[in-house]
C-alpha cells in the first residue's frame, strides 16, 4: 500500500498556503507536515526535521529571507526530496539559479495546474 506523500510548504502568503493546501486536498495522499512562511522558521525546522518530507513547495519571495537559500540547504539536507520552486518571479536567468541550487522544478504561480501534475506523478512515484 503506498504511503501519503509528505510536503513542506514554504509560502509567506496565508491565501496562497490555503490555495496550496486545498489543492493538495483535491489531489489526494499528500501529508502537509508544515506551512512556514519565511527562512528562519523553515531553517529552523529543517534543523529538526531534515528528511521528514518528500516534497517542498519554496516560494522566493518571503517574509523573511529567501527561498534561494532554502532550495540550497533542502537539496543538501536530502538530496532525494523533490524541491519545487513555486513563484510569481520566475524569470529564465531566476529558473536557471534555482536549478543550479537544487531545484527539480520551478513553476510561475499562473501554472499552478502543472504544479498539481508534477505533484501527481511524485506522489505515483512512492
């Protein structure tokens, strides 16, 4: 039987964790084991939890910090986690960085349903 997929969320917009969370709702199998919004929070609880996910979701823009430093630290923590960046900027020199830093893949929030794809066929993976 396979296991509910586990996903970090790292968003500073409380509307957008709710869409976020309501979309993992419509998938289905998918475990928020936490919803931070900024680095310090996220750095913290890494330090707690370093390969208690399967899944982070790492917007760029925080209330504090920076996503850029957590696709860093996520993919060195647990180089098996798929790392997502899921921002509104995300130009191709931005996409390129984040992929150099770690990132599986990086999705402009106005594709949220190719985010919800590549979300299906992680959690099809397990």
């Amino acid at each position: 039987m396979a296991r509910n997929l586990k996903v970090l969320v790292i968003e500073d917009s409380p509307l957008m964790r709710d869409a976020l969370a309501a979309m993992f709702r419509m998938i289905g199998g998918i475990d928020v084991v936490a919803a931070l919004s900024g680095e310090n929070g996220a750095m913290t609880w890494l330090a707690e939890h370093p390969t208690d996910w399967d899944l982070a979701t790492v917007d760029l823009v925080l209330a504090d910090g920076s996503g850029f430093n957590l696709i860093r630290r996520l993919h060195e923590l647990h180089p098996y986690g798929s790392v997502v960046v899921f921002s509104e900027f995300a130009s191709k020199a931005v996409m390129e960085r984040c992929v150099d830093l770690g990132a599986d893949m990086v999705f402009l929030k106005s594709e949220a349903e190719h985010l919800a794809g590549f979300i299906e066929r992680v959690s099809a993976e397990l």
